[in-house]
C-alpha cells in the first residue's frame, strides 16, 4: 500500500527521474522483480490473493511510467511527433526545364521541321577551328572582335582556347562530310567579358550552315524570315543591315520589329522599334577551300544567333546574370507541360 501510494504520488517533469522511478519498479533488479521472487515461495491459498495484488501492482507501476513517458515525450517534442501519421506529407517540388533549354528547344523543332540537323563540337578548341579555318587571319585584328579566353597561347597555330562561337562545328562538320549540309550547332560559347546585366563571360548560342549547289541569299532570307514568323508570331517584321564577318561575304546583321512594344518605341528596342537578334551571311569561298570543298560548285549560307538575347525579347528579361544565377524565384515562372 505504501508503495501505490509512492506511484500515485510520484510526478515528474525530468527524464532521468522516470528512468531512476523506471529501475526502481520495474527494472531488472527492481522492486516489482523481487516482490515476483518472494511470490514463489508463498503457500497456495496465499498465491491467490497475492497474485492479484501483485499483478494490479505491477500495471499500476507500468501504467504510470508510460503516462509520465508521453507528457515528457511531448514536452520536448520528440518521439510523439515522429510517429504523427495524421501530420500532412512533405510535397514533391516540381522541377521546370530552365528558359534557356525552352527557347533553344523551340529554335531546333522549327529548324528541324525544314530540314536541319543537329550538330555539337567540343567547348574547347584549336585556334584552326575557331580562327584559322573561319579565315581570321594570324593577327588580324578580327580576332580582337572576340574576346578570347585562351588556354594555351604561343605562335597563334597551336593556341588553344575556349570556344568563341559555334562556327567552329561548322569547320569540324564542313571538314568531315561532303555537301550538301544543313545543320544547326547549340551550344555554349565564352568571351573574355566583364559581367553586367548586358554581358557575361558565356553564352549561348545556335548556329546554322546550308551548303549546297546554287544556294543564294534570297535562300538565306527566306529561312531566316520563316524562322522569325514560327519564332515570334505572324507579322513580325526583319530588316538587314550590311555587316562584317571574316567567314562570310556579304555579310548582314538582321533586325526584327521589336515584339514586346510592337514597334511603339520601348527601352528594350531604345525606341527604334527595331532589334537585333542575329549575324549571317554567304559562307566565304576562303572557307569552303579551308575545309575542302570546292567552291566553284557549291555555295552556301551560315547564322549565329545567342539564345539569351531571343530568350530576353521572348520573356522580356532585362538581366542576363538571371540566367546563370539558379534562383528559383526565376527558374520557377517557366513551368511547361514537358
Ligand atoms: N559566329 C558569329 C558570332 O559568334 C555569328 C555568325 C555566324 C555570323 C554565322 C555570321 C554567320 O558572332
């Protein structure tokens, strides 16, 4: 009696009290166990009665301790809520393809639908695929036009750097096959340039080659056109302006009719109603000979264009460090059904 007493009474809100009231009652060596151990030797009339006892004794002192366990266990927090299995699931968070991946996706499905194949080439090149083939001239100051990162640099032919643009899978592909060609080339491209909201030290960018006979400029026109109209809708507008590149003569830059202010003047546009989105031109006859094609049968044109600048028209993103920064505020706003 005593000893109910001294359970009914005990309180604790301490985890090394419960475990020393624990070894009192109910341990191996305890209170409980020795009470079991005289219960043997009593006569059997006495068994009956004191059986009971003990029994009731024994859930009383079990009983308790487990009551005393749970407000501890829930006081700290512990083990009560790791085997909460009415507590709400942890949600799965989606993933979303990066815009980059979107735009440049959407550049190879309609280049695709005319025909184009894909083609890749390695981020680090020779100074004869990125320069020297392209009909850059040792130390010409063409080569100045892009900042070069390079990794080993001596006597210009055996430089080695990373890629400057994608027309270097062009050389590789022009070099490997026989014409006819009609590829495009994604792909990431470094330059030795100061990052700002306008201009990082890589980028991206599709390039294209057509080669084949009687390939004219009014071909590279078309294409272009068709490409803008699946691009950014019906109705969008291009204009070229003559421009220079090594590898290709005549050269052009093309324009198109700004799609965010439609024309009406805007920042993004600086309120010409125009924007440039690409280079291109008729591949060089220097570099068809470069790459061993002969260039009194075959003609052909190329473009370049870096997908961080249509990804900006396209979403109307005024930062380019977003791209590369991985912060999910941004990545998150282009969820698509693939
Ligand atoms: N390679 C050029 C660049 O990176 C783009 C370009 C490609 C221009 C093909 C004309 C023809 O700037």
């Amino acid at each position: 009696n005593q000893y109910t007493a001294d359970i009914n009474a005990f309180i604790t809100t301490q985890a090394d009290e419960l475990e020393a009231f624990r070894i009192k009652y109910l341990g191996t060596k305890g209170l409980i166990k020795d009470l079991f151990e005289d219960f043997k030797t009593v006569s059997p009339e006495e068994k009956r009665v004191f059986g009971k006892v003990l029994n009731e004794f024994k859930q009383l002192a079990e009983a308790k301790y487990n009551e005393l366990k749970e407000s501890l266990g829930t006081e700290t927090g512990s083990t009560k809520s790791e085997a909460d299995l009415t507590l709400p699931g942890e949600g799965f968070e989606l993933g979303s393809r990066h815009p980059l991946s979107l735009i440049r996706n959407e550049i190879i499905d309609i280049f695709k639908r005319l025909g184009f194949v894909v083609a890749e080439g390695p981020e680090i090149e020779d100074d004869w695929h990125n320069f020297s083939a392209l009909n850059f001239p040792e130390e010409h100051p063409a080569r100045d036009m892009q900042d070069t990162f390079f990794i080993k640099k001596n006597s210009g032919k055996d430089d080695i750097a990373l890629r400057t643009h994608t027309s270097s899978v062009q050389v590789r592909m022009m070099e490997a096959g026989k014409p006819p060609f009609r590829a495009i080339m994604p792909g990431r491209v470094y330059r030795n340039e100061a990052i700002s909201a306008r201009a990082h030290c890589f980028f991206h960018q599709v390039e294209g080659l057509y080669i084949d006979e009687n390939v004219s400029f009014s071909d590279l026109k078309q294409t272009l056109y068709h490409f803008v109209q699946e691009l950014y809708g019906d109705g969008t507008q291009v204009r070229f302006r003559p421009s220079y590149f090594p590898f290709t003569e005549p050269s052009a830059e093309m324009d198109i009719s700004c799609t965010i202010c439609k024309g009406a003047g805007c920042n993004m546009c600086k309120h010409t109603g125009w924007v440039e989105i690409l280079g291109c031109g008729m591949v060089d006859p220097n570099v068809l000979e470069n790459c061993g094609i002969d260039s009194k049968k075959f003609t052909g044109f190329a473009f370049g264009m870096g997908i961080e600048r249509i990804a900006n028209l396209k979403y109307v993103i005024r930062d380019l460090r977003l791209f590369s920064e991985n912060d999910v505020r941004f990545l998150n706003q282009f969820q698509t059904e693939i």
